[in-house]
C-alpha cells in the first residue's frame, strides 16, 4: 500500500492531506516506542525538512540495519511522484512509509531507519572510468565483469564468508556450513534501538550448506545470504546495489544496496568485506546457484573524499563483515557443554 496514484495533469496532494483521506487512526511515539505490526503501513513525518539548492537533488534508502530486519521503507516528499527521490530545488515536509515484513519492531522518535545521499550532477561515470578504477583499486576480489556495474554473485558454498555471527559454538544441522538464514515466520518484537538484545535462533533458522550449492527460495519468505565476492570502496568513491532485472527472475536482492565511502578498504579496517544479500522470492520458489549473479555494483564518485570513512574511524558494526545478521542479533543463550 502506498498513498495511491494522481491522474496526469493533475497537482500532487500533500501527503498530509492524502494522510487524512486514507489513514485507520493515527497514534505518537512515546519514549517508550511503539510497536509496529508485521504486515501493516505506516506514514510518519521526519524530524528533519529540506531547503535543497537549485543544483542538489536528494536519493533515500534504508540503513544496512533497517533492510537486514525485513523492514521495508520509502521516502515521500510533499508534491514528489517518486518514492525515494527528492528533486533539486526541494524545500519542504519529507515522511517515512514503513512496513515491517518479517518481525515486529519497536521504534521512537528519534529512530533512524533511512538515509538521504545529495547529489550535485551526474556521479556515475560510466564502465570505461569503473574499469580503470578497478585496475587501480581492486574493486571486487574475484572477476571484474563490467556492463552497467560490476558483477555481483551470490556465496552458496560458504566460500571466503568468515564468521557466520554464531560464534562458533556448532549448532548441529547437517554437517556443513552455514551459508544463509531464513526469517522465522513467528517471533518476538525486535526493538530497533537496542543492538545485541535478541538472541538469532529465535528469530532465524539457519541454512546449512550440503554440497548441492544451491537453495530453493521459498515464495514471500525473506533471507539473508552474501556475496561470493569482496568488495571495495576507495575514499574518493560510494557504490550502490543496482536493482536486479526481472527478467531473469521474479526475486529481489538488498533493499539497503548503499556502500559508504571506506567499505571494505584495507585502510579502514574492511579488506575482504562481503555484501549482505537480503533476498526475497515473489510470488513462486525460485532456485539460486552458487555463484549466480545477483546484481551489479555501480560507483559513484564524490566531490571529495571524506574526513571520516566508513570502518573504524565511525565504529561502523558491519566492516570487514562476512555472512551477518543485523547488530541486533547474538547467541544469548547456548546449550552447555558436556564438560560442564
């Protein structure tokens, strides 16, 4: 559900007046948070407004943390078609749709689930300049195929992923490696602010690998899984996830799909970080292969680089990361030993 569609021709309502045509009730967030319901829509105003310049435009998207909970959210601005896009010039109201898809949540003011990039003119400088990138800087550990982005393929081997976020505490299965998790279909509330607080077999069960390098994804159930390759993203450049072609198949790979400048730079602490394919099939099972490509990664240059990189200089949680959940998530209670 959206705020539904306008006739061409016809002037954009402001989505508060749209607000007050269509909404069941409304409620606010307390210091204690709400809880927002699995399946519902939510419209929320944003503390912030925008005043953008004539040459600054503005492309929203959810946080890592936001999009590795399932919860699924867009960007509205007053008298803007698109979802997730704000034009040049802007100045006004900005809101938040939010529908959690898989676990419920609790969120207060003051809760961050999305961000805004700014854009001056065209970033992208197309292939020819992304393969002399990627001959300086190493983009990507493995290939370097370049048509419209640089090829992304998905780990069902557990090849290169490192730690699986289970600490190693062997949790039975069959035998193999953890190669993804598939979001339990019942759970409990999982409160947005307060990392470390759920313990991860409540929530997921995992997926083992057992030699046939392959998974059946389930229709409407939502995974993570990582990238075989790994990744870099030098200091003078961002990268984000280009949305799959649906020709190939009717499944979606990262709703976050945004790299900041640092990700996986040597430098900054991240050398032999993985991309985090959160992954749901629409509609009918759909079969993924290891090494499938799932997507392409476009660069974007900046007008500078930054003072502080993503890693170590902002104490970023998923740096030099390799298959993991969102930082809400730990083993907080383990079967004891036999020695114990």
């Amino acid at each position: 559900m959206g705020l539904g569609r306008i006739p061409v021709g016809r002037p954009l309502p402001d989505v508060a007046d749209r607000i007050e045509e269509l909404a069941l009730h409304s409620f606010e967030f307390g210091p204690e948070g709400k809880v927002l319901e699995v399946g519902c829509v939510y419209i929320v105003p944003l503390m912030e407004t925008l005043a953008l310049p004539a040459h600054v435009s503005a492309i929203a998207n959810p946080k890592s943390s936001t999009g590795r909970l399932d919860v699924f959210t867009r960007v509205i601005a007053d008298g803007v078609a698109a979802f997730d896009t704000i034009p040049a010039g802007f100045s006004g109201q900005i809101w938040l749709e939010i529908c959690p898809q898989s676990f419920p949540v609790i969120v207060r003011a003051g809760t961050r689930l999305a961000q805004l990039r700014f854009r001056s003119g065209n970033p992208n400088d197309g292939d020819r300049a992304l393969a002399e990138l990627h001959a300086i800087e190493r983009l990507v550990s493995e290939g370097g195929d370049i048509d419209g982005g640089i090829r992304l393929s998905v780990d069902l081997a557990g090849e290169g992923v490192g730690g699986t976020g289970l600490g190693g505490t062997g949790l039975g299965g069959t035998g193999g490696d953890i190669i993804g998790y598939r979001a339990k279909r019942h759970s409990g509330v999982v409160d947005v602010d307060k990392p470390g607080s759920c313990d991860t077999l409540d929530f997921w069960e995992p997926i083992y690998g057992r030699g046939s390098r392959r998974l059946i994804l389930d229709p409407d159930q939502f995974y993570i899984l990582a990238s075989l390759e790994a990744v870099n993203v030098p200091p003078t450049h961002a990268a984000e996830m280009m949305p799959f072609n649906p020709l190939v198949g009717e499944f979606r790979v990262h709703y976050a799909g945004f790299m900041d400048p640092g990700f996986g730079y040597a430098a900054a602490g991240g050398a032999g970080s993985r991309i985090v394919l959160e992954v749901r099939s629409h509609k009918v099972p759909f079969i993924l292969e290891h090494g499938q490509i799932i997507g392409r990664l476009v660069y974007e240059r900046l007008t500078a680089p930054p003072d502080l990189l993503y890693g170590r200089d902002l104490g970023s949680n998923y740096q030099a990361q390799g298959l993991k959940l969102s930082k809400h998530f730990c083993l907080l209670y383990t079967s004891p030993s036999p020695r114990d």
